[in-house]
C-alpha cells in the first residue's frame, strides 16, 4: 500500500508514530468502489464485512473489505429516509436519518427495516440533522447538528438529553460524530462548525445527563466530521473538507488532547466517516462540492494506515 503522507510537524511530548506502508503482500484492496451516485455519509465494519449508508435513498451497500465486492443491502426509497451515520451493533445496523429528524434500526442480516424512531418531526428545511450513533452501555445515542440534544434510544423508548455544559450550539454544523470510550461510559462528540466557522470542538459527553467538557486541544482542527476512539487515547478526526485525519492524543482524564499528525491520502475527496479493520482504516467519500452532478458521480471507500507507536 502507498505510504500515508505526515502533515503535521510532530512536537516534544508527542509520542512517535510512523505512517508505514501495509505491505505488498496486502490483497485487500486500497480503493472500493460504490455504486455511481451512491451519495455515501457514514460507514461501519463488523469484521471484514463493511456497511455504507446513501444520504438521499437511505440505502444500505454491503461489501467485502478483502475483494471490495458488494450489493444492496437495503435499497432504500425514494424520499422518507435518509442513512448518515452508520453504527454496528449484536446483528443491527443503527442509521442517523439526517434531515428526517429520524433513527432506523436494520437487520445486518437480511436488510429488513426492523425499527424507526421519530426524534423530530420537522415542518421545514434545515430543523433538524441527525448525524450520527453510537451504541454505549444499552443505548444507541444519536447526535442532532441542528438541534442542541442527544436522542437515546433503549428498550425501544426514546430519551431526548439536552446537551449542556461546554457546547454552544451556533449556526452552522454543531455536534456530529460521536464514539464512546471502551468502558460505555463516557461519549465523545465533535462539533464541526464552531460559531459558524470552520474551527472544531471536541467534547466529552455524560451520557446520562448531557453535560459537556471541552476537551482543549493544542492546535485547532478544522471541518470536523466523523471521529474513531482508537484504545483509550488515540482519537481520529475526519477533516472532510481539508482531506485530512488529524491524529488527536488525548490525556488520561479526557480533559486536552494533542493533534500528534494529520493524515492525508491520494483517495481522499471529502471523506466524511471511518472506521477500522486491524490496523487499516477506511473513510467513505462524499465528494461533497466537489462533483456537478453527484446523483451520477462516481464514489468509492478508501483504505489508508493506522499511525504506529501509539
């Protein structure tokens, strides 16, 4: 596999990392094609099988991560549902529906829509964006980027958490992807467009009571999109719009992080989620502002390395 390329010049305290290639003896392939209007957001791997969501269909794609093979787990419908973020759960596959101001609930199996949950009922554009989950501790989180909330999801109940504490929601995309710690009791959030800009937060989240904490960082990431928790300390955060995967270092407490590396790749076009197999990492591309017509454009997953050292 091509070597990742290091954007970041690394500094004293960080620990050392190499962005090695996977070897040439590697048969998975670096570049998965999905079907050409596809539209993808989120992605999710239960071991080498992946799970990619359209944005305007809510289709599900299905595929292989050793042939890149696939087929349509779900086709979707034409309006009424939406797949943003994608989770993996015991069999289910947990889908954020955007705009829909919805969660769906499918068979990883069969692809049969097994639950919706109506979160918010929206009466026009731009109310409410249901961006992505995680399942922690029983619950399936959902965040809204409009809407200054968690929605959990238990029992086939529905718990609407306001967000408090550190996070201030402003115009622009607020909280987005989420990831739990390994214990389920703590929740990490990103919020994208801080007070409309391109400068991102990150957030520890109480997932019972909503309440946020910064997490300070040493220097700013920007267009946050999704994030992976790697162990206890390693964070990765999807920089759609900058190609880029910063490599956040956080502390024991969760309390700062350092950005140790960014990651970029030849197969990067606004890749928005990722996930991880071993010790590869996968973004889907959304290609967002990057295509004329995107319901006909090509999009694809790319792999790329974990950092080394951690």
């Amino acid at each position: 596999m091509r070597r990742i390329t290091l954007l970041a010049a690394w500094i004293a305290v960080a620990v050392a990392v190499l962005a090695a290639p996977l070897g040439a003896s590697s048969s998975f392939p670096e570049k998965i094609a999905l079907p050409d209007g596809f539209r993808p957001e989120g992605i999710a791997i239960k071991g080498h099988t992946f799970y990619v969501g359209s944005i305007p269909t809510g289709a599900i794609w299905k595929g292989d991560l050793r042939t890149g093979e696939g087929d349509y787990l779900n086709r979707g419908v034409a309006t009424g549902r939406s797949s943003i973020g994608v989770e993996y759960h015991r069999g289910l596959l947990f889908v954020a529906g955007g705009p829909t101001g919805k969660g769906f609930v499918y068979s990883a199996r069969t692809g049969d829509l097994l639950a919706t949950y109506t979160f918010f009922t929206p009466t026009g554009p731009g109310q409410t964006f249901v961006n992505d989950v995680v399942v922690a501790r029983g619950g399936a989180y959902f965040t809204d980027s409009v809407r200054p909330f968690l929605y959990r999801v238990s029992g086939g109940q529905v718990t609407t958490i306001p967000l408090t504490g550190a996070i201030i929601y402003g115009p622009g995309n607020n909280a987005n992807g989420i990831d739990k710690t390994p214990n389920g009791k703590t929740l990490i959030i990103v919020q994208t467009n801080v007070g409309g800009t391109n400068v991102s937060k990150l957030f520890t989240v109480d997932r019972r009571t909503g309440v946020t904490r910064e997490i300070v960082l040493n220097q700013a990431v920007t267009n946050g999109d999704g994030i992976l928790l790697d162990g206890r300390r390693t964070l990765y955060v999807v920089e759609n719009r900058d190609n880029k995967v910063a490599v956040v270092r956080l502390d024991r407490r969760l309390t700062a992080g350092t950005v140790v590396a960014e990651l970029t790749d030849p197969d990067f076009d606004v890749p928005t989620t990722i996930d991880e197999f071993g010790h590869r990492l996968y973004a889907v591309n959304a290609r967002f502002g990057t295509v004329q017509n995107p319901g006909t454009a090509e999009y694809w997953a790319a792999q790329f390395s974990k950092v080394r050292g951690r």
